[in-house]
C-alpha cells in the first residue's frame, strides 16, 4: 500500500509474516521508539483509517471487534530495522524475503519507467497510422485504477417490438 508518498506494509501483516501476535510486534517497536523515526514508520490518522475501511473492507472498529487503534505502517528501512528488534531466526529469513520483494519492486518500476521512454521514442519515430497501437500500450500499461472499467452484470435492452433481451 502507498501511503504519505511511501510503499509500506501494515503491523499485523508484518506481525503474521513474523510468526508474532500484532500486539507483540507493536511493543517491541514501542519498546525501541528511538529506532523508528517517522520515516520508518507512523501511525495511520483517522481518515487514512477510515479510507482504508472502505478500500479492503476491514473491520469497523472496537464495538465490532475491530482494533481499538489506527495500525502502524512500516516503510522499507522500518522493515529493516524490525529484524533489530525482533531477535528470532524467522525474523531475519522474512526481513531478508522482504528486502528482496523491496528491490524487486523498485527494478520493476525502473523498467516500467525505460519501457516508457522507449515508447515515446518510438512514437515520435513513426508516422500517425499507429497512434492507436501506441495509445493501446499505455492503456495497458497505465495502473489498473486509472483504467476504464466495463460493468459487471446482465445488460438488458429492449427489441423494437418493446420486448425485453438478454
């Protein structure tokens, strides 16, 4: 998830990768404050909260067994730092697993940014009867978010007889 204009990961997901209850992971970074600086990690505000409820659907709080406070997130050094606070083996073998999903992310978004580069290159190369082949690969390439989504579900319409058809 992106979130204060970094990548990051949630305490409890953390927390189930570490073999740990949520409430451990969180007191021992609590234990060790100084380790964590805001860059490292922060605590989500209520309306990041309240987006994020209605994003994933997670639960609606204390009165129905939800937590009782906005989750930490933990950016890629506040990961690194964790496997310093967590001591145990699986620790260190998930921390190593996570800082290697970290690069992997980063290369992909460098490749992503030169394949982008190549294109426009391209595009200014060749003349306008394949402006629809290069619109079609950035449409591809755009975050799914952004693309234009068809309607799920039956589409009905009437035939000129006034008769209804699936």
């Amino acid at each position: 998830m992106r979130a204060r204009g970094h990548e990051v990961l949630f305490d409890a997901d953390l927390a189930v990768l570490y073999g740990v209850d949520t409430r451990v992971l969180v007191q021992a970074v609590k234990r060790n404050a100084s380790r964590f600086p805001p860059d490292f990690m922060f605590r989500l505000d209520a309306e990041e909260t309240t987006r994020l409820r209605s994003q994933i659907v997670i639960s609606n709080g204390r009165a129905r067994g939800g937590r009782r406070h906005s989750p930490y997130v933990f950016t890629e050094q506040g990961v690194a730092m964790l496997s310093s606070v967590l001591r145990s083996r699986r620790a260190i073998q998930v921390n190593i697993q996570i800082m290697r999903a970290f690069v992997r992310l980063r290369e992909l978004i460098v490749t992503h940014a030169a394949l982008m580069r190549k294109i426009d290159a391209m595009e200014k190369k060749y003349d306008s009867r394949f402006t629809a082949v290069f619109a079609a690969i950035r449409e591809l390439m755009s975050p799914v978010e952004n693309r234009r989504r068809s309607p799920i579900g039956f589409r009905t319409s009437l035939r000129r007889d006034g008769a209804e058809t699936r």
